[in-house]
C-alpha cells in the first residue's frame, strides 16, 4: 500500500516539474521545499523560512549543473532595489545593523525561487490553491479559540489588590504566569506563592505587557479570589486575532493577501453562474460550446449553468486540483473559504488590511467586467462595511475612520518626524539614515514624541523607504510595482481560462490591498508578508509567461 501511494506522489510531483532534466531527484526535492514552503506560509516564519532556504540551496546545485536562469521583465528593477538597498547601509549611521537587515530584503528572491521551478499553469494552481487550503487550518481555527476564551479577565478590582499595585486594571486579560499559561484564578495564585515576583503577562486592548506582583501583597482570604482582591472572572472573548502568527497586524496582512486570490477565482467561478449571466455571456455560448472537451459536460448536473467567454470545461475545473468535484459545490467551498477569511480578518481588528481589501475587491470585480457581480459586490461591501464599523466600536472601542483613536495620533506623530528627519540633510534624502538605525538614534533625533510612545517604526511602506533608504529606494520600488502590474493586467487581458484569469485577478487585487495597507503599516518589512507578495508575483509571471503575446513583453 505505501510503494503505490510513494508511486503516486511521485509522479504527482513529476507533473508538477513538467520539464526535462537530467537530475530528475534533484528536482523533486527542490519542488517538494517549495511546497512545503506554500504550505507554511500563512503559519510559521520559521518552517517557511526554512524550507525556502533548503530549496534555494538545492536550486543553486541545479544552477551549477544547468546554469539556465528564467529571465523576467522585472529583473531589472528588483535588482536595482537590492542593489541600492545595500549601497545604504554603507551610508548608514549603523552600518552592521542595516547589512544584517538585508536578510530581509533578500525574501525578493522568492519570486526567482518560484519561477525557475514552476513551469505550467498546472503548477502553478496547484500552488495557489496549497496557499488557500492551508490557510484555511488558521481561519477555522481563530472562531473556536474565541468561542473557547483565554487567560483570567479580572472584574471588581478592589484598591488594596495586589493587581491594582501592579497597575492592573479591571477588564485586563491575565495570560501567563512566570511564562506557564494560567486558565483561572487558582492558576495564577499557585504561581505567585511559588515566587516572591511573579512576571504576570497580560492583554489590554490593544497592547501587550508584563507587570511584576509581590507575594507579600497577597490579601487574607480562603478563596483565590479573596487572597487577589477581585469579585469575579471570566474567559476572555474579546481580543484581537493573530492566527498562528505573533502580531494581528501581520496576519491581517497576509489575510488580505490570501483572500484576494481567493476572492478572484470566486469571481471567476460566479461570472459562469446563470444567476450572475450577461448577454455578452449568451453571445459567445455557441463559440464557448465548440470548445474541445465542453460537449461531454451537456449532460451533467451542472447543465443549467451559462457558458462564458472562459474557454475551460466545466467539469475539469476542478480536476485541475487532483480531484473531480460538481461545479457548483465548488463555487460554494471557495465562496465559504472567502467568507470565513474576511470574518477571520474583521476579528484581528485591523482596519487598513480591512480596507485594503475592500477596495481589492472593487477592483477584481471592475477587472472582470460583469455588471451583475458589481453590483451585488457593491450592496455586500456596504453592508460589510456598516458590520465591521459596528464591530470595531464595540471591540476596540473606535471607528473605521476615527481621527481621535491612539494609533492614528501615534501615526500622524511618527510621521511627520520621519519626513522631518528625511528632509534634515541631502544625505537623508539620498541615501536615508540607514535601515533600523532609528532604534539606535530614537533618542538622540528626538524621534517618538521624545521616547513617549513605543519606539518602532513608522508605520508606513513609502515613509519607512524614504527615511531609511531614500529617494531612490522609493522610486525603484514604484517601478517594481508598475511592471509587476503592467505584467499582470496584460496577461489578464489575454487569458482565456478561468481558473488562470482568476488567480490572476486575485493576484492583482491583493497587490492593490497590499500598497493601500502599506500607507498605513509597514508590510513590506513584514517578512511573513513579504514572502507571500513575492511567491504570489512569481505565480503571476508563470501564468504570464505561458501565453505566447505576453511572454514577449
């Protein structure tokens, strides 16, 4: 049973390949840390991390063996951004510390990881689709940690408390102990009799802190309650969502990007739906119907379903990912996963993702042209919009646009003294003031209300470039995005198949949600992030580089 299964997988994977090579073992194992890469992403920075370095390092054997390297049209401005990302640091006010942040700049070599491997559209969906499924094990489980609860939230904290003296305060979420994770009031007496401190890690919207208790402020009492000096507890249910990952604002990120191209293949998938059908969609029927292969699906469940301008049959649509499934039970596992992604997203709280996306989605169903799906996205993204307001208030206490909420003081604060540093010299302007050199210099450029607010970073991809890395930085990533999206909306223009126009459509929504996010944080420093904007630009070139008018430009 286990040699025909190894079988399987095996030639599974030698379609994927779909190449000839001389070291067809050395190309499987550069494939399957590929895949194992895609399949960790939107979990652990780590595994994929680990994974990508493994596969480049088999990848570069290859190389050596058969130095073919798959030439693309933004060759020229990813290396020109590497590039004058390390000639900053050698003007840096803290050389070593910007060369070591060049690791992260290097996650752009992901895209070649992607396309000097993938070399079919086949590939390349089966990719996509790793990336969405995997995802899912994340946003599944974000709603039952919230229905389960965590940590000890304190109600009717008494003055004399031994939390009030460590500037507790009531509605804080207790977490952990001396590192060990406490589920009730019992827990975290148990610790603190052990220790004369007791390091008590906690959650107040929307921060994180440690606080130290003393044993010998412990009250008099029999109950756990009593001896802590508060009149009841509960799980907590109210906090902001971080999936797998550390921080909400990085998986609301790679939420974004995710949901996007879940989000144009779902698109895709409606455009052939009888509900959502147009009269451009019965005018190019009988050209649809001569297709090869369509004339085997006339009498299928499905039938009732309205032929379009994708030239695909119905019923291999979702052979294409290993298995047959009916068509419509498709539509509604991807349009379930969609869903399930954007609640996952409204629960991390993070309202640029949020609106990137929003406006991602605008733009998918703008790109695919039908009338119908707009305007029933229009009526969705309204009633979204009034939902996630009515959340953000009750949860975090401010509104979707709200001029008075901390973090948008805390942003308009850092950004005017980043553009303020950035102007200070020609130097700045030329070359920035080198990566991460602001956690060194904070105090002495006065940076962050004087050290008043938590020293970081600017919250913004185009002021964190200009600062850091200068003009130039900014620039040459405008021309990155510019011919990434020229290379995409032209392969879109001329793909005629709908899984690939979809992923294509998801692709470039999310890099429009990714540059509307990155006003507001800085996610291209995110590695998570990043690592997914680059595998998802390399599957982008692979779908382009299989259409001969395109594969020229």
């Amino acid at each position: 049973m286990i040699k025909p299964l190894a079988s399987k997988i095996v030639a599974l994977i030698d379609r994927c390949i779909h190449s000839e090579t001389d070291h067809p073992k050395l190309e499987r194992a550069i494939f399957v840390f590929l895949f194992l890469m895609v399949l960790f992403l939107p979990h652990s920075i780590a595994a994929s991390q680990t994974a990508w370095i493994l596969g480049m390092l088999f990848l570069s054997f290859r190389l050596f063996l058969k130095p073919k390297i798959q030439k693309t049209p933004l060759d020229k401005p990813l290396w020109a951004f590497a590039l004058w990302s390390l000639v900053t640091c050698f003007f840096s006010y803290t050389p070593l510390i910007s060369l070591d942040k060049m690791r992260s700049v290097a996650v752009f070599l992901i895209f070649y990881f992607v396309v000097n491997i993938v070399r079919s559209n086949f590939t390349a969906t089966v990719l996509a689709f790793t990336l969405i499924l995997s995802c899912m094990i994340n946003v599944f489980y974000v709603p039952i940690e919230r229905i389960i609860g965590r940590g000890v939230e304190i109600h009717g904290l008494r003055p004399d408390s031994p939390l009030s003296k460590a500037l507790l305060m009531d509605g804080d979420t207790l977490l952990k102990a001396n590192d060990k994770k406490i589920q009730s009031p019992e827990d975290l007496i148990e610790e603190i009799q052990k220790n004369e401190k007791t390091a008590i890690f906690f959650y107040r919207p929307d921060f994180y802190y440690t606080v130290e208790v003393n044993r010998s402020d412990l009250l008099r009492g029999e109950s756990a309650l009593e001896k802590l000096g508060i009149e009841s507890w509960s799980k907590s249910h109210n906090w902001r969502s971080t999936g797998f990952y550390g921080h909400w604002t990085t998986y609301a990120d790679v939420l974004q990007l995710i949901a996007s191209l879940t989000f144009g293949i779902l698109v895709t998938l409606a455009s052939n739906l009888k509900i959502f059908s147009t009269r451009e969609n019965h005018r190019l029927t009988k050209r649809t119907n001569s297709e090869e292969n369509t004339e085997n699906y006339s009498n299928s469940p499905s039938a009732d379903l309205e032929n379009t301008s994708y030239v695909v049959s119905k019923k291999s649509l979702f052979q294409h990912l290993l298995f047959p499934i009916n068509y419509r039970i498709g539509f509604l596992i991807i349009a379930f996963f969609f869903a399930m992604m954007v609640f996952a997203l409204v629960l991390s709280g993070t309202r640029a993702p949020l609106a990137g996306l929003l406006i991602s989605t605008f733009v998918i169903v703008l790109l695919n042209k039908n009338r119908k799906i707009i305007y029933f996205s229009v009526a969705a993204g309204l009633s979204v919009i009034l939902l996630v307001s009515i959340y953000l208030q009750q949860s975090r206490h401010t509104g979707f646009i709200d001029k008075n909420d901390d973090s948008t003081k805390y942003r308009q604060t850092v950004y005017k003294e980043a553009i303020d540093l950035w102007i200070q010299k020609p130097r700045h302007l030329l070359f920035g003031v080198g990566m991460d050199s602001i956690r060194v210099y904070a105090t002495e450029w006065k940076l962050f209300d004087s050290g008043r607010l938590p020293i970081g970073h600017f919250h913004s991809t185009p002021i964190q470039l200009l600062v850091e890395r200068g003009l130039p930085a900014l620039l040459i990533w405008i021309w990155i995005i510019f011919g990434y999206s020229k290379m995409l909306l032209s392969s879109i223009s001329n793909s005629s198949e709908m899984l690939e126009k979809g992923i294509l459509l998801g692709i470039f929504g999310g890099m429009i949600g990714f540059l509307i996010s990155g006003i507001f944080h800085y996610n291209l420093g995110d590695q998570e992030v990043a690592m997914i904007f680059f595998f998802l630009m390399g599957i982008g070139f692979v779908i382009k580089n299989s259409h001969p008018s395109t594969s020229k430009n």
